[in-house]
C-alpha cells in the first residue's frame, strides 16, 4: 500500500506567491449564518402572502402544468413529477418535494386540495407509500392557481441554474393562504395558519373590494373563524379575534363525540371527528395509555371503526356506574382529543416577512388579484389589437384579389413582393408578410364574411377590455364576479362548529361515578330487570298497571349489589348499575324500559329465577320455599369473592317456587299448594340457617301434591289471596280456569309442617291449582306479556269455589311494601321479556 506519509513533496513553482487571507471568524459566521437564514426564510419556509404558496409548492404546480397533468388527464408516477421539479427548479431534495406534493393531495391538510393523489398518501397517523408507487396529477382547484399563467400576469425569473423559468407568484383565483393555511419553521420566526371555508373568504374578500376601508368586525361577520378540514369544533373565539386582528392568537379544538347506547347495558362515547392534525392512533394510544396507568376510569373497551365509507368512528364503552358527559370531559382533558392551535400569520409581502391579520391578508390578496386581471387584460386587449390588425390585412387583400395576386406574381422574390404589397395597398410590414404567409384557399368569398364577423368580435372584446382597464370600479366588479364563479363551483359547507366556551368550568371538579344514591331493584314477572329511585312511582301503584306486574323488590344503592335467586337454588351478584333506569312516565308508570334478566345471568337449561334478594349482611335475610314443601330462611353470610353460589341444598327432583326478603320475623311464610291447600305461619317458627343447609319442613303435602307459590305476606296490612283452578290433563296455557279472590284474613295460621287449610273448592272438571298468589291488597292480574287482566270479585268464604275467567292469567301481583312475590303461571318469570303490545 502506498505511504501517504512518505509521499514526497513537490516544490512550488517559481512563479508561484503564497497568499493568506486574514479574516474575522465572527464576521465570517455572522454573514454565513445570515445567507442561510435569508435562503431558508424567502426560499424554502414562508408562504407568499399573495398566493398562499412557498417555493416548493409553487414549482410543484408550475411543473405539473407543463407537464400537462391536468384534471382531464390521466395520473402519472409521483416519482417522475418529483424528478422534473427537482431537475429544473427546486435542488433542495427530492423527500422535500415529494413531502410538499403529498400534502397538498391529502384532504385531511388541506381545505381545499390541489393535488389529486392516487394511491396511499398516508393519514394523520402514517406515512404515505413511497413516491414510486403513488400517482397524481392536478386537482380542479389547481387549474385555478395557473389559471392565465401563460398571459404575462406574473412575473418570471430564472432557475437555479439559469437554463429555466419560473413564475415568482401564481396568478390564485382564491385565496389560497386563508383557505388552505399553512405551516413552517424557519431561522428566528415560524408560520402557522390555520385553513378556512372558501365560501366565507370568498365574501369576505368581495366585501373588502366592494369597501376598501372595511374594518375587521365587518369581515369578522363573513369569516367567523377558522374552518378545519377534519371538522370539530372551536372552543373560544377570543383568540380567534386576536389572531385576526394581531395575527397572532390561540384557540381550543375539540373532538365531535355522541353519546349512544352502544349495547343493550353499555352506553358509550362515539367520536366521528377529531382535531386538526389528531390521529384516531394518536387517541387510542392516549387512552389505552391513561387507562393502564389508573390515572382514567370508568372506560371498559375501545374500538377504532375507521373506515373510507363511513369515515372516523372510535367507539369508547363506558362502564356501568360512571357517568359518561364526566368521562368526556376527562377524555377532553387528558387526551389529544382537544388540542390547541396556536396561530402566527407570517409570510412574505414584497419579499419581507410580516405578521399579518385577517384584513391585511384579505387586502395583500385582492390587490393580487386586481393586479392579475389587469395585467391579464392588458394582454388580451394586445394579443386581439394584434390580430385586428391582421384581420384589416386580409380583409384588403381580399377587397384587392386581383391586384394582389398580380403583385405577388410580377415580383422576383418574397422580399420584393412584401415590400410592393406595402408600397400599393399602405400596409404594414406585419400585414403583407401575414398575407403572403395565407394559403389562397383561404382567399375566398366566404373567408370575407367570417373575417368581418371576426374582425367585430375582436372590435367589441377590445372595447369591453379598454373599459375594464380604464375604471377602477369596473376592474374590481371583474374580480369579484370571478371570486363569486369561484365560491359557486368548489364551495363546500361549513365543517367546523364555533362555540364561545365549552360551557364546562375547568376549575369544576368532575365526578366520574355515579352517586351512591338509594333506589330500588325491580324483577317483573315477564322477566325484566331495572332500578328506580326512592321517589319515583312504580307500576302496580296506580289504579291499574299499564304492564307487567312485580316479582321483587328490593331496597338497595346504585353502587351497591343484589342476588338473583334460581329455581336451582343459586344466588348470582348483579350490580345494581348495571340495570337499567327505570324512567318517570305517565302514570302509571310501566317496566317498559327495563331488560331481559337473560341478558344479566347465565341460566341453565330448565332453570328459572324466582326472585331478588338482598346481599347486605345487616338485612334480616332471604326466605325460600321448595316444590316439596321446604321451608328455609338463610342467614346473611354472602362470601364476598363469589358471583355465584348456593344458599340452599335441594334433595333429588325439588326446586325453589318462591323467594322474597324477609323484613320482619312477625310477616308470615305463606304456603300453597296444587291441591288448593295454604298454610301460614309467622317467619319466627324458622330458624335461619346457613347457606349449605337444606332447609326444614315448612308444610306437609298429601300424595302427589306439590307446592306451587311460596312467599312472604304483611298480616297487619290488608291482603288477598288469587287462586285459579283447572284441570291436571289439560295442556299448559290451553285453558282459562276458574278464578276466586280471598281475603287473606279468612284463612287462620297454624304451625310450621302442617297441612293447612282449603283455598279453593274444585268444581267438575277441576283437580288442580294452576296458580296462587297472597298478598297485600289490591291483587292485580296480568296476561303472560304482561296486559292487564280484571279479577273476578271477592268471595266471602276461604273455602268457596271459583269462577270462570274470561282470559288466562299469566302473573298476578299487589300493592308494594309487603315482600311477596307475585304468581306466574308457570311459576317464575319468564327468561326473556315479550315485546311490547
């Protein structure tokens, strides 16, 4: 290998003088760093406050336009525009340009976009593909950015490397800084603005035009406020105002969020917009986040539903028991869900960078514009002086065929005959060479009469272009005609909502829970389970039931807990959260709202629920009675890490009929059996016991008799006794029966594991009850969906025989405050809730 420390050194030449410059470094840094900062600021970083672009965008568009990639044309490789825009205009890079390209495609970045991309441009959360496999071309609003290009309404300037041109401004139809904003970095200053509704800038514009000396209120009443591509709405327009006034200012962007019932028992928080430049990523990420480390609650899932047909759809589940207008707010608080946006209007006017309010964009704008049309009519007005000119040619070579042609062919050369043809006919050099160039073809009688209607059109467009560029007044009607075409055509509602505060404190504390208050559960006798409060009425309190009748109540809170007792024998937790509101509606009120306890328990098959209980240790316990007579009162020693457990155990082949809280040890248990026998006795004769035990003998049964209704009744409060009789061949639900309504007082206590006495008398045809109910008074019957049904009237005799009712009775049920369970047909509620009549 060579030894580039011993490579001899050759001697200078004899000419050669050695010359050292001496220089400050500060100074040499100071102007360095100058250049730089000038270059990043007027080159690369701030947008022209004419047309709204910076270089790079603007070349973008100036390239594709010569490249012909026109709405109309079909879209060709993102990687060739970025190689054409590089290789003639912009040496910056080709992950700059390409950068530049893509966000003016995305429509999530701007209002109005002026790339029509094809392929994956990204989101607010991803990259876009690489520029080799993306395709564009110009969108429809960009034709309005080059619009006239090509008529000396800009100024041109050489290229980088001399060999090019291009435009120093666009021509901008619109205003383009206001509608789609803009953001960059440069050395000591950035810009930041935010996009705007076209429509309103528009009219805000041909107010300023129409009213040179409009202040910012006037303006203020057609622009409001910004207008975000993503939607959302703006909190607070203070900063609004200041930002347009001063043009620099903040504002709050919150995210678009509906609270719907999600599922049957969850409702939930749906965002179908998020802020200016939030990802729904961003937001999930946030939450899953916040959620993990405690620090928020109340949240069970969270689902991104984003798709491109129906849009942005985050779908959060609330948790029963939290409120969900509270977990917004927090979610608001916490999460990119409302994010500020801080406004500094800087860009470049005359080449200086200046901080600009909404009236001194508006009129650094129109100014553009009136100076582009009028430059833009001062070359048609030429370019069809031009042609007149021409046009008065031929129409003299025409009046003068002959002569002409004989000019022409006398003459030895071309040069000859121009200078003839002037020298005969007083034409101008322009005119005899424009007619020596003319195919004779074109020389006929026909070509005079399109030359005169011509040479009319161009006469009146002339005259109509003069006027425009000798009044002011009519120049600016011009502009603001086209502004108006404009806001016709791309014009698009607005998207972003504008509200003056939140109208939520942000000192305010936020309860996420929802209180501890008291109320009640409710289970009714078509199945559905719901909560009310203390204060709110409930069906059966009325004179009549409008639906449904009730198979327990019980008293506890809305974060507390209650038990769903099985015909199995099993207790399962509910959270009273989780059960629906009962709402307050006409009296009397109906268990309407109320859900399907299949939707709560896991049942097994053949397994029924035959009532509520209690899980507060303090509560004097639950009562149960089995099909073969059990009697058992269970003490209140719930384990606290179960869901599901046992608080009875059933000998072979018997179930639970009957479950109710017991309150007082002076109620009676209340037995009935299908061979029409009812035995009462007070609840004192039981002794609790715990929940393995199997019970003790509450009455004694006769043959094949069973028990069909057991529950807990009031004996200082009025009550009654429903009890209908039917045959044991007949198929359930085929026949009606007959029907006797007791007092309760008729029939006498006896003690615990007797027989009872007679309920009802069986008439012929009749050898079984099909159902029993006792309790507080007035009794109350309805169908199996729960209609109401009429009770025939009350008989004096316990032991008297029924009626014949004229529909069946699905439940019967009375007066609340008692603890009894009404009776259903079938013994227990149903499973699932019917649909409504």
């Amino acid at each position: 290998m060579f030894d580039m420390a011993r490579r001899p050194t050759a001697p200078p030449p004899e000419d050669f003088e050695e010359r050292i410059v001496d220089i400050d470094v500060s100074s040499e840094m100071r102007n360095s760093y100058l250049e730089y900062a000038y270059s990043v600021i007027y080159q690369r970083a701030l947008p022209d406050a004419r047309d709204g672009l910076k270089p790079v965008q603007r070349r973008i568009l100036y390239s594709m336009s010569e490249m012909g990639l026109r709405p109309d044309r079909g879209h060709v490789k993102c990687s060739r525009v970025v190689g054409d825009v590089m290789g003639k205009l912009h040496p910056h890079g080709d992950t700059a340009i390409y950068d530049a390209l893509v966000r003016q495609a995305q429509a999530f970045s701007m209002r109005l976009p002026l790339v029509d991309g094809h392929g994956n441009f990204g989101s607010p959360d991803d990259l876009p593909a690489a520029m080799r496999y993306t395709e564009a071309r110009l969108a429809p609003a960009a034709m309005l950015m080059v619009d006239a290009l090509d008529e000396d309404t800009v100024d041109f300037k050489p290229n980088y490397d001399g060999q090019e041109t291009e435009p120093t401004v666009m021509p901008s139809a619109f205003p383009n800084l206001l509608v789609n904003g803009t953001s960059g970095i440069a050395v000591g200053m950035a810009t930041n603005m935010a996009p705007h509704n076209l429509v309103e800038v528009v009219a805000a514009a041909r107010h300023l035009i129409k009213k040179p000396e409009a202040t910012l209120d006037e303006l203020m009443r057609y622009v409001p406020g910004p207008d975000l591509p993503t939607g959302g709405s703006i909190i607070g327009l203070q900063g609004v105002r200041d930002a347009y006034e001063s043009g620099r200012g903040t504002f709050r962007m919150r995210a678009t969020c509906t609270i719907e019932q999600i599922t049957p028992r969850r409702k939930g928080i749906v965002v179908t917009e998020l802020p200016y430049n939030v990802g729904p990523e961003r937001v999930v990420t946030k939450i899953k986040e916040l959620v993990t480390s405690k620090k928020l609650q109340g949240i069970s899932d969270l689902k991104d539903l984003t798709d491109r047909h129906k849009g942005l759809r985050l779908v959060i589940e609330i948790k029963n028991g939290f409120i969900p207008e509270a977990v917004l707010e927090e979610l608001y608080r916490l999460t990119p869900m409302e994010e500020t946006f801080g406004i500094n209007n800087v860009a470049l006017v005359d080449g200086e960078p200046r901080t600009l309010g909404l009236r001194e964009m508006l009129r650094v704008y129109v100014e553009h514009r009136l100076n582009v049309v009028r430059r833009r009519s001062e070359y048609r007005r030429r370019k069809r002086e031009e042609r007149l000119h021409l046009v008065d040619g031929l129409i003299i070579a025409l009046l003068n065929i002959d002569e002409v042609i004989q000019v022409i062919r006398s003459s030895d050369d071309s040069a000859q005959a121009r200078a003839r043809l002037m020298e005969v006919f007083d034409l101008t050099d322009i005119q005899a060479a424009y007619i020596l160039d003319t195919p004779l073809r074109r020389l006929t009688r026909y070509d005079k009469l399109e030359l005169d209607r011509e040479k009319q059109t161009l006469s009146d467009e002339i005259a109509e272009l003069t006027a425009i560029l000798s009044s002011d007044t009519r120049l600016r009607q011009v502009v603001s005609s086209e502004l108006t075409d404009v806001a016709k055509k791309y014009g698009t509602p607005r998207r972003t909502v504008l509200l003056e505060s939140s109208g939520v404190p942000r000192a305010a504390a936020v309860t996420l829970e929802v209180p501890d208050d008291p109320c009640l559960a409710l289970l009714s006798s078509t199945g559905l389970l719901a909560r009310t409060s203390d204060a709110t009425p409930l069906p059966g309190e009325g004179e009549r039931a409008a639906h449904d009748v009730l198979v327990s109540v019980v008293r506890t809170s809305v974060r507390g807990e209650v038990g769903v007792v099985t015909s199995e024998g099993r207790l399962i937790r509910i959270p009273v959260v989780d059960l629906p509101t009962l709402p307050p509606s006409a009296n009397p009120p109906t268990l309407s709202g109320g859900h399907p306890v299949s939707e709560f328990v896991a049942l097994n098959p053949d397994e029924t629920v035959v009532g509520l209980g209690s899980l507060d240790p303090d509560s004097p316990g639950l009562a149960l009675g089995t099909a073969q007579g059990v009697v058992k009162r269970v003490v209140p020693d719930y384990p606290a890490n179960r869901d599901t457990f046992e608080v009875i155990t059933l000998k072979d082949g018997d179930t639970v009929v009957g479950a109710a809280e017991l309150e007082s040890e002076e109620h009676d248990l209340v037995f009935v059996s299908s061979d029409a026998q009812l035995l009462r006795y007070p609840a004192s004769l039981v002794r609790p016991q715990g929940r393995p035990a199997g019970g003790m003998a509450g009455i004694r049964l006769d043959g094949d008799a069973k028990v069909i209704w057991f529950g807990v009744v009031d004996p200082t409060r009025p009550a009654q006794v429903v009890t209908v009789a039917g045959s044991s061949t007949a198929l359930p639900g085929t026949q009606v029966g007959g029907g006797k309504l007791s007092d309760y007082a008729e029939f006498p206590a006896k003690g615990r594991a007797t027989g009872g006495v007679r309920a009802q008398r069986f008439l012929k045809g009749e050898d079984v009850l099909l159902l029993a109910w006792a309790g507080t008074a007035p009794a109350k019957a309805v169908s199996a969906t729960g209609k109401p049904i009429p009770l025939p009237d009350e008989v004096g005799r316990r032991d008297g025989s029924g009626v014949r009712l004229t529909h069946t009775i699905g439940a019967v049920g009375g007066a609340l405050g008692s603890g009894e369970a009404p009776a259903t047909a079938a013994g227990s509620p149903s499973e699932d809730a019917p649909e409504e009549e």
